[in-house]
C-alpha cells in the first residue's frame, strides 16, 4: 500500500465500477458515451497499477501491498489480497490489454455497444481479483464470477457457432472448478478452519490427499491452461469469440490456468508435483509438439493461432514441472510474452476479418501488396511466435529448453523442435496470406490499417522487440519469488 | 401472572387466524373486483404479524400448552422470513391474478391459512401440532391449485396433489403411530429422552422411522417422493406454483428439523443413511430430467427437487455447521424460487403464459433490465459466484466435507454441474437468440420494483453472506441448543 492508498483494490474494482456506469448510463442508445467512459475506465484502471511495478520491492518474495479485511466471519474468510513477484506481472499484463481491447473493439462493435464494453471492463477488474486474491475463497469467488462476462461476450458478439463454444467453455470450466471447490474445503477442514492460500502453503499433507488435492487442481487449472488432452474447448472458443474476447482469452485467461499451478498445486502438494511431474511433462510434450503438429493442418487463421497458444502454454507447464529456476523463470516470461504475441496476431486476424469477414487462409493472398504497413506488423509478429532472437518469443522458450536439458536431454530435444514446427505452422501461414501474388477480387480491394489500428499494433510491437531486447525488468521482479517458490516445492510435506 | 401474558408467543399467530376469518366475511363487502381493500388489508396483516413475532421475542426457548407448542429463535426467524415470502407473493401475483379473474378474496384468505399451517408446523413441538399445522398448510394449497376451476390441467393437478398427499399424511400418521406405540408420547422431546434411554423397541421405532421419514420426503419432493412435483408446478396457475415453491419449503425444513433432529437424534445414524439415498437420487434425477423439459415451470420443479436433495445433503452432514448450512439454504432457495416464478408472471400477460423456454427467447433485446435480474437468478441457481447461490452450495459442501462425506460432496458437485447446464440455457436464449416477439413487456411498478430487489439481493447477498449467514447458523444453534 502507498500511501495508505488500497491499490490492488482501485486496480480490481475501478474497472468494475466503470463497467456498471456504463450499463447504468444510457445503455446502448448513447454507445459514443459508452466507448468514451470504456476507454477512461480501462486507461485509469492501467495507470492505479503502475505503481505496482514501480513501488515495488524486488529483494522479498513476501506479499506486498497487502490489504487484509474479515469478510466472512463464519467461515473465517477474509478480504484478503496481495502480489509477489509472480502475480503482480500478471496484473500489469491485464491491466495493459485492457485498453488495448476496448480500442480494438472502437468502431468493429456495433451491436450492443454499452454491453460489450461493460463487459470487458468487468472481466478486467475479476481477473485482478484472481492474481491478487490470497484468500482461497476469494479467489474462487473471482475465478468463476470472470466466467460470466467471457460466456456474454463469446455467445452475443461472436461467430456462427457461438453457442456451441460458449456452452462448452463455460460448463468445460467449471467442471475443473467445482472440484478444486471440495479440495479447498478439504484444505480448510485440515488445516484448522482458514482459507490462506499462505498457510495451505506450510500445511503437512499425507501423499494420497496430496495426490488427490493434485488432481483436483489439475482439473481447474489444466483446463483453463489448457493441457493436452483437455484443451479442445479453447480452438471453439478463440474462433467464434469476437476479437476482444479472443484477445483477452489468449493474453490473459490462459495464464490463469498456469498461475494456478505455481500458487495452488506446486507449493501445496510438492511431493504429488513432484511424483506426478512425469505426467506433467508428457502431457506438456504432447501439446509441444502434437499440437503444433495439428496447428499445420489448420485452414483457419483464428484455430491455427489457437493451436499455437496450446503449443506454447505447453512450454510454460513444462517450465513448471521442472522444478529448476531456468524453467520456471523461462515459464512466467513465456507466459508474459505469449501474452503479447498471441494478443497482437489475434489484434492482426481481426483487423483482416473486419474487411473480409473470413478467417480462411485459402480466401487471401498477397495481402502485402495492398496492406504494406499491416504485412510489416503481421510479420514482426509471426517471427515473434516462432521464438525469433531479439523477440520476446525467444527468452522464454530458450530459458524453458535451457531448463530442460539440465533435467533430461530428450525433453529438451523435444520441446526444441517446436523452434521447427513453430516456423513451420506459422511462416507458411504468412507465406499463404500476406505474400505471392493479389489473389482475388476481394484482396484487391483491401485498404490499409487505419491510425486506430495502428496504434494498437505499434503498442504491441513495442512490448514484443522490448521484451526480446531488455527482458531484465520482467525477469528481476520475479527472480526472488521465484527461488522461494522453489524452496517449497523441494521440501517435503509429508 | 396474567393467562394472556403467557400467551404472548402465540399472538401472531392468533392475529392471523383473527385476521384472516375478518378478511374473509370483510371481503364480501368490497365488490369491486380490483380488490385493493382486501389486498392492503392481507399486506397489513402481514406486516402486524412479523411486528408481533418481533414484539413477542423472548430469548431462550419457551413451550407452551403443555409442550405442544415452542417458541424460539428459529421459529421466529424462519416466520418473520415466511411473511416476507408471503407478501413477496402477492405482489408478484396481484396483476397476473387480476387479469385472469382469481384475484379473489378466496386466494387470499387460503393464503393466510396456508401461512398459518406453516407458522404451526414451524412452532411445533409435538407430533399432533406438527401434524395439524402440515394438514392446514397441505389443505389451503389443495384448494389453491384447483383455484382455476374451467382448466383440466389445474383441476388434475389438484387432484394429484390431493391424492399423494393424502397418502404420505398416511404414511406419516403411520409411522407416527409406531413411534408413539414404542415410546409412549408424542412431545418431540419426551420421544428423544424416551428412544436414550434405550426403553423403547428398537425395530419397532426403525420400522415407524421408515414410514416416517417416506413421509417427510413425499412432502419435500425429493426422488423417489416425486412424481407430484412437476404435475403440480405445471398445473396449478403460476401464482400458486409461486406459493407452493417457495415460502412452505421454510416450513419443510422446520418439520424436518424437529421431527429428525429434536425428535429422532438419537436414531441418526438410520436416518441419515436413508437421507444419503434420497438426497443423492433427488440430485441425480432432478438435475438430469431438468434438462429435458421446455416448459420452465416443469423445468423449475425438477430443479426443485434437486435443490432439495442439496438441503437434505446438508441435514444428514449433521451438527451446527450442517443444520445451519441446510437453513441457508432453504432460505436462499425460496429467494431465488420467488424471483423465477415471479419472472414468469411479469412476463406473462392476459391469455398468454410465458412458461416455455422459447417465451425468454431475446429477452436482452426486449427489456436489458428483466434479462439481467433473470441471469443473476440464474446463475445464482446453479451456484455461481459472486451470487449468494454458490455460498448456500458452499456452506453445504463445507459441512458435508468436514463431516467426512468427501464422495457425496463430489457427487453433489458433479450433479450441480449437469444443472448448471440448464440454467445456462436460460441465459443463452435470453442474450443469444433473437425474441420470437416484439410484444412491449407491460411491467407493474410494484412487481418491477421488487423483481429488482430480489435480483440484486441476489447480488448483494452473494458479495456480503456473512449476516445471513450468522442469522441462520445462531438460531439453529440456539434452538436446538447445541455447543
């Protein structure tokens, strides 16, 4: 807290009550009010979190800017919240794309204006509440309310087959999350009546309930991530959400699934982590590379890029699982940066769908020749997910690989072929779409991206070729959390 | 001391009944057939009687009439939350009642008895009172059903409540029978010490246990005690399914309460296996047979009926944190079970029902407003956050789980995810789909009002349970007097 000032608290619910007072004025009959009070509400809710990074103390990995309150008396649950090196990137990253959303969606929206931008400010703000809840309850209370306005967006503004997606995303999430529910009320009953995340993190468990709180998590977390062979919510999901909701599915709503593991299953159950870290990582290595495998064969811009999300979140839970700080440091960068990428080509296929209104790669073709200064972007991007030297693609999945070979050669053999079929799936991609000759009458028709669009993209770029270049000021902040993450998961609980 | 001074837990009671039987022989002298008088007069009643029960409050627990009759904290509660349930009733039913011409005077003095059968079934402490209160509330409902006299489906409807019904009255008196023949009295209290100190026939009291608790579950709804249910809620005209499903479910949890906690403690341990079999059938059926229905008020009964296993759920977890966690169900359930039904009738209009799925097809296009209350019922249905659906699931899941029934909590789970299939439907045809019709939606000030307050109490509840949940974990705590 700075000044006695509650930040994480403004950082969860100003974007929430911005939200609100779009719905409460004028609805969709005055959407230029609410696109205007949209982008205030997101702005403000990214600059209450600048302080979070700058006001922050690299040399501990205790909790910081902690606001503790009662809240449920009853059942001992308080208002607890508070970030560590870990957390507080993820609510930079939330708070970051915000803004960036609501102006991707300036003019596309047309329908329901004041809804869907009161929707994106309310997700915003619960899913702050998620990276910053230190009270189990909380925390799930946050974790599923996010559901909702991603279940509106999804259902009201995205494509065809929007029902189907948004139905199977919302039930698919909250299987995994009502038994994470009973394995936290079994945490609260064994550990004397408390729902701190904290305390759960020192309580002795016996190997079977570890294994089984393990897998309980596992249900909530690899969904969300998603894992391999749970993942097949997420190519429905991304391609039928508008291009907001596929932005902020990718950005940020996969690494919540990823964040669970580091603050719930690792340092609660490390010897069913560890046990069970085989599982893990074939899971992980399956996604790498049979999914990426599957990105190859796609005909679709929007599940070829989903493919790849699951192909790199298959990084990060292999980071995780192996238990040395190259891994799980290269983990959180990877998460940080699939953020950007991921975000700025979904950014990208919008900005082609909004005039073509398809996402097939067969219907475009030289798309550079009439949109030179989007083909610039597009290309930046694609090298960016292909993990390019001097991109932020690149930290994350050599730390990750670096971390890999010290534990087994052959998992890093594997997950290094990605650098292959990465380039494989995505270059061809770019190859069919921006380059070769105009390809039909369509293309030819194509105008270049406005100043809109354009500043959005130049945002993204800037964060990508930052993070590739100078990636310290990520890695500093988390490096202390990150050792004592560690620490817990090498010391045995049983 | 002054006989009527003793009386004072009782005044509401004896308001009501004089009130009621006025109302009905005033109501004859007000003819015109919008019935403002008679309304304002039953709302007065109301409010007197919750007035009087807050008046009346006597710490403690007090009997009266020979141990017939207890007055304490949860009755009180579970009576000042009835009126409110009552009065919610008639505001939401008055224009839908008026233009379907029932708005009578009849309906209203029925519901006033109704209310008092389950102020008696509340307050009972003896298998007579218990019995008598249950027979006034089940006759009063009997004759409300079959309220639309020119429609077969109500007139069936009646008919199959009144058969059923009267058969588990049997069975109960059956089992009560036993109980008494085994023990030798019929005060709640006097059956427990008798069934401790181990003077009563074992088998005798387990064979009237059975028919005991067959009873208390073809009264609750729960499987395979059902097949009633969804007859009844489809049949009977909405304001009465509205009655039916939500503030008696108050009364229900009271009857379970002191027959099976105050009365047969001592035979948890046959009780509470019976109660696992019932809640977990009720939770399976309700929540899977939910799916298939079109007509959301059958939809709303077989979720009924899987609410009802999660109540039981908590009861059988046993102790304060069960007990308490089943009476915050039961209240947030008549919340939520007020509000649906309450939506079908704002939407519904002279010669039309909007009971079927496809009526809420759009609503977000035709009023944002009504869609938004009806997602937040929804969701708080099916027990997502931040609305106070998912503290009453998780109130019962902690009690379940600390009383050791980790698998039945996992099973319950998994059961509430199918149904949150079903409510999730809802929401999709009302922000998903485009309306069938453009008909303008003719919204009272009054239903409106409250149909708001309900929702956002959803809401409001959901991000500050706490109260509520102190209120209801207190007065069982202080009833049954546990540590």
């Amino acid at each position: 807290m700075i000044f006695g000032f509650p930040l994480l608290s403004v950082a969860i619910w100003l974007p929430i009550l911005f939200g609100l007072l779009i719905m409460a004025t004028g609805g969709d009959r005055n959407a230029p009010l609410a696109r205007i009070l949209a982008l205030l509400g997101a702005t403000l809710g990214f600059v209450v979190t600048i302080p979070l990074y700058t006001g922050f103390d690299k040399t501990t990995s205790l909790m910081q800017f902690v606001e503790l309150h009662d809240w449920i008396t009853r059942y001992n649950i308080h208002y607890h919240l508070g970030v560590d090196g870990i957390s507080v990137l993820f609510i930079l990253l939330n708070s970051f794309f915000t803004p960036l959303v609501v102006i991707a969606g300036w003019k596309v929206i047309e329908k329901r204006v004041a809804q869907y931008m009161a929707a994106f400010l309310i997700m915003s703000g619960l899913i702050n509440g998620v990276f910053a809840s230190l009270d189990a309850v909380l925390f799930y209370v946050f974790w599923e309310a996010m559901l909702i306005p991603m279940f509106i967006i999804i259902g009201v503004w995205g494509g065809t087959n929007r029902v189907y997606a948004a139905v199977k995303f919302f039930l698919y999430t909250l299987l995994g999350s009502l038994l994470m529910l009973i394995a936290l009320l079994y945490l609260y009953n064994q550990s004397g009546g408390s729902f701190a995340i904290l305390d759960y993190h020192k309580l002795p468990i016996p190997l079977t309930a570890q294994i089984l709180i393990f897998i309980a998590f596992f249900m909530a977390f690899a969904v969300k991530v998603p894992m391999f062979p749970v993942h097949t919510w997420l190519p429905d999901a991304h391609v039928e959400a508008p291009t907001g909701g596929s932005v902020v599915l990718a950005a940020i709503m996969l690494k919540v699934g990823a964040y669970g593991f580091i603050r719930f299953s690792m340092p609660i159950a490390p010897d069913a982590s560890q046990q069970l870290s085989g599982v893990m990582i074939a899971l992980s290595l399956i996604a790498v590379v049979y999914i990426a495998l599957v990105a190859l064969v796609q005909t679709d811009m929007k599940k070829l890029v989903a493919y790849s999300s699951v192909s790199h979140m298959g990084f990060v839970t292999l980071g995780l699982f192996m238990f040395n700080a190259y891994g799980v440091e290269g983990a959180l960068l990877q998460m940080i940066s699939h953020g950007f990428i991921s975000g700025a080509l979904f950014v990208c296929i919008g900005v082609m769908y909004d005039r073509m209104h398809t996402r097939n790669i067969a219907d475009y073709g030289g798309v550079a020749n009439k949109m030179p200064v989007f083909a610039a972007f597009f290309v930046l991007f694609a090298m960016a997910n292909v993990g390019l030297p001097g991109t932020s693609g690149f930290v994350g999945e050599f730390m990750v690989i670096m971390g890999a070979v010290k534990v087994n050669f052959w998992y890093a053999f594997l997950a290094a072929s990605t650098l292959i079929f990465g380039a494989a799936y995505t270059l061809w991609m770019v190859k069919r779409v921006i380059f070769g000759a105009v390809a039909n009458q369509h293309v030819a028709h194509l105008t270049d991206m406005n100043a809109r669009e354009i500043f959005v993209c130049t945002v993204l770029a800037a964060a990508v070729l930052a993070m590739g270049l100078y990636p310290l000021p990520f890695s500093e902040i988390m490096h202390v959390s990150v050792s004592d993450l560690l620490v817990h998961v090498a010391r045995s609980k049983l | 001391m002054n006989y009527l001074a003793t009386l004072s837990p009782l005044y509401a009671e004896i308001f009501l009944l004089v009130m009621a039987c006025t109302i009905l022989i005033v109501d004859l002298f007000f003819t015109n057939p919008s019935k403002t008088p008679t309304y304002l007069l039953v709302q007065i009643t109301l409010f007197g009687c919750a007035f009087l029960t807050v008046f009346t409050y006597q710490p403690g627990v007090v009997y009266l009439f020979n141990n017939m009759f207890v007055d304490d904290l949860m009755s009180d509660v579970l009576k000042l939350l009835s009126y409110l349930g009552m009065s919610m009733v008639l505001v939401y039913s008055r224009t839908y009642l008026m233009v379907r011409g029932l708005f009578t005077g009849e309906f209203m003095v029925l519901l006033l008895f109704t209310l008092l059968g389950m102020m008696v079934m509340i307050s009972a402490s003896h298998f007579l009172t218990l019995y008598m209160g249950l027979e006034l509330l089940s006759l009063s409902l009997y004759a409300m059903v079959a309220l639309q006299r020119d429609s077969a489906a109500s007139t069936e409807a009646a008919m199959k409540y009144f058969i059923l019904g009267a058969l588990a009255s049997g069975l109960l008196l059956y089992g009560i029978s036993m109980l008494y023949g085994a023990t030798g009295t019929l005060e709640l209290n006097a059956v427990s010490d008798a069934i401790t100190q181990g003077a009563a026939d074992k088998n005798l009291l387990v064979f009237g246990l059975v028919f005991v608790v067959t009873g208390l579950a073809f009264k609750l709804g729960v499987v395979p005690f059902h097949m009633w249910v969804p007859d009844v809620y489809h049949g009977a005209p909405t304001a009465v399914t509205m009655l039916i499903g939500s503030a008696p479910k108050l009364a229900v949890f009271a009857f379970v309460m002191r027959i099976l906690v105050e009365g047969l403690q001592p035979l948890l341990v046959h009780w509470s296996g019976m109660l696992v079999i019932l809640a977990v059938l009720s939770m399976a059926l309700g929540n899977i047979v939910a799916i298939a229905q079109t007509n959301l008020k059958r939809m709303l009964a077989y979720s009924t009926i899987a609410h009802m296993g999660f109540l039981l759920l908590g009861i059988l977890s046993g102790g304060l944190e069960g007990y308490g966690s089943a009476m915050f169900y039961a209240v947030v359930y008549v919340l939520m079970s007020l509000g649906s039904f309450g939506m079908i009738m704002l939407l519904s209009r002279e010669g039309f029902e909007a009971d079927t799925l496809n009526d809420f097809k759009g609503l977000n296009q035709r009023s944002p407003w009504l869609a938004l209350m009806m997602m937040l019922l929804m969701f708080s249905m099916a027990g997502v956050p931040p609305t106070v659906g998912f503290y009453a699931k998780f109130s019962v899941l902690q009690a379940a789980v600390s009383a050791g029934y980790v698998s039945l909590a996992v099973i319950a789970v998994l059961f509430s995810l199918i149904g949150a299939f079903y409510y999730l439907r809802i929401v999709k045809l009302m922000y998903f789909d485009a309306p069938e019709t453009h008909a303008p939606i003719s919204i009272q000030p009054d239903s409106g009002l409250l149909i708001s307050i309900n929702g956002l109490a959803l809401l409001v509840l959901g991000m500050l349970p706490g109260t509520l949940m102190s209120i209801c974990a207190v007065a069982v705590q202080r009833s049954l007097l546990l540590p």
